[in-house]
C-alpha cells in the first residue's frame, strides 16, 4: 500500500514546528474550535493520541468507533483509517502524534508494539487511568509539550525518553478489548475487520477473505451476521468506502482510478455504489469542505 499523507489545508497549519511531520504536540483546547465536526475518513503516516482532561469525544478506528472521557487516552497506529466524529464543547486535554522512528530509535521496535498493546493495528486504542497516575501523566505530556516549544529544534531523544515514560505509566490500566470475545463467532468476526483492514486493496471478494481466515463463506456470513447484525458482504462494502473517501479527500488521483483501487472497474457502478452509500456523487465528497 502506497503511503498516503493526511491533507492537512486548515489556516493554523502555519503556527506549527518545522518538524511537526515528525513530532507535534498542542492542547486540544487551543485548535478544536478551528476544526469542523465530523472529520472525513483518513489516514496518517504517524501514531497519535489524544488524551482527555475534561469532556467527551467519539473517534473511530477502521470500522469500530468509541466514545471517551475525562482521564482516557485513545491511540491510534500509523496507516489506519480514522475519522474524528465529535468532541465536545468543555473538551481539554492533549492531542500528540509522533514517527515511529521517533519512539524506537535504538530500540527494536518489534518489542515496542508488544509491549504497549494499544499501539497496535488490532489493539484496543481506550486507556483510561487513576487520578493519581493523571498527575504524572499531565507531569510528561507538559515535559513533551515545552520540549516542542523550543524556539530550536526539539531534542528528540527527551522526547523519545517521555514517550516511552508516558506509556510505561499508562501500561498497568491497559485492558483487554473491551468487545465480548466469549465465542468463536465473535473472534472470527474480529479477525475479519482486520483483514479487511490489511487487505482491502488487494482483495474484494468474500471468498477471499474466508481463504485467508480458513473458513467457508457461509460460515464466515454466519459469524459476522451474529456478531454484528450485518453481513459479511455489508462489511466489506463499508470498508471499500471507508477507503473510496480517504482516496477522494487525500489524493488527487482521478475518480477512475479511484474506483479501481476499491474494485469497481466500471465508473458508473463505482458511482452508484458511492451515492448509495453517502446520498453523493464521488465529485461531490471530494469538492466538499
């Protein structure tokens, strides 16, 4: 999959670091006012999190959304489609996204994603903690935040070391997906949307999918159907437009090649598909704000 950089063309762009691509830190309470709720579907490059002091936000993850709160972090890997859907009025807190390099230089980052869960593609992105851990918590993000304040360029190995600190801390309230896995349906279901995830450019067929999870297609329709009261085939759909609109809004590839990538050979049927889905034509999504 090609590398797909998140379009930022908000005015505030210009108050950021040189090196925001590759650490950035700001209080959520100084920018949410500037952005427009929902956000469209995207993708970044970068890991990010937000963490809440006050108020309430709903964001997703692939095809899973969540509602947090006061005291949570919610992080979310590099290269995972994400839409940030709301976040209320009293809102406070941090929003911080960093290179991958930035956090495992001299480390090797394979023990990294292991050891902080929520980091990964399929992990559960909610860490809520204690009042006492929040005051330490707040200590580091503060630490993270006047080391990219510096009129100079951040020392990016402090920045690393808070990281690192700043997940540590948070590491003992990490919780099992908070989804019921009391079944084999439900597990099936679960590494089905992760699938879809990893593989949506490359496969598009429901056969495809159950080859990879070593099931039938019935079986697979069956488990998805208990799990979520949707089709394994409505699924799908929903994770070939999650796709459509990052490629509309984030590349400037023609409608044509758009509909290609998500399997629609065909213009008219991805149109179709498209305004079924959203109520709009492709150009449409792509011209709005």
């Amino acid at each position: 999959m090609g590398q797909l950089h998140f379009e930022e063309h908000l005015a505030w762009q210009s108050l950021f670091a040189p090196t925001h691509h590759y650490f950035h830190i700001n209080r959520l309470e100084d920018y949410k006012d500037m952005m427009r709720f929902p956000l469209p579907p995207h993708r970044k490059v970068v890991y990010d999190f937000v963490f809440l002091t006050q108020g309430e936000s709903v964001r997703s993850k692939g095809l899973d959304s969540f509602s947090f709160s006061a005291n949570t972090f919610f992080f979310l890997p590099a290269y995972q489609i994400t839409s940030h859907k709301s976040m209320s009025a009293d809102a406070r807190g941090f929003y911080c996204h960093f290179d991958l390099d930035l956090l495992t230089k001299n480390i090797h980052h394979k023990e990294i994603l292991q050891d902080f869960s929520f980091l990964q593609f399929i992990g559960n992105p909610l860490v809520s903690v204690d009042e006492t851990t929040r005051e330490t918590i707040l200590f580091l993000l503060q630490r993270l935040e006047k080391e990219y304040q510096k009129p100079e360029k951040p020392d990016f190995r402090l920045a690393q070391l808070y990281l690192l600190a700043l997940m540590t801390e948070i590491k003992p309230f990490v919780v099992a997906d908070k989804k019921v896995r009391i079944n084999a349906a439900s597990q099936i279901t679960e590494r089905y949307k992760s699938a879809l995830e990893q593989f949506i450019y490359q496969k598009q067929k429901i056969t495809d999918f159950a080859e990879i999870l070593a099931v039938t297609p019935n079986h697979l329709n069956k488990c998805v159907k208990a799990t979520t009261g949707k089709s394994a085939h409505e699924l799908l759909d929903d994770m070939l437009l999650l796709e459509a609109k990052v490629l509309l809004k984030q590349t400037t590839l023609p409608i044509a090649d758009v509909a290609l990538r998500i399997g629609k050979s065909e213009l008219s049927d991805f149109g179709r598909f498209f305004k079924q889905k959203t109520g709009f034509t492709p150009s449409e999504y792509r011209k709005m704000d």
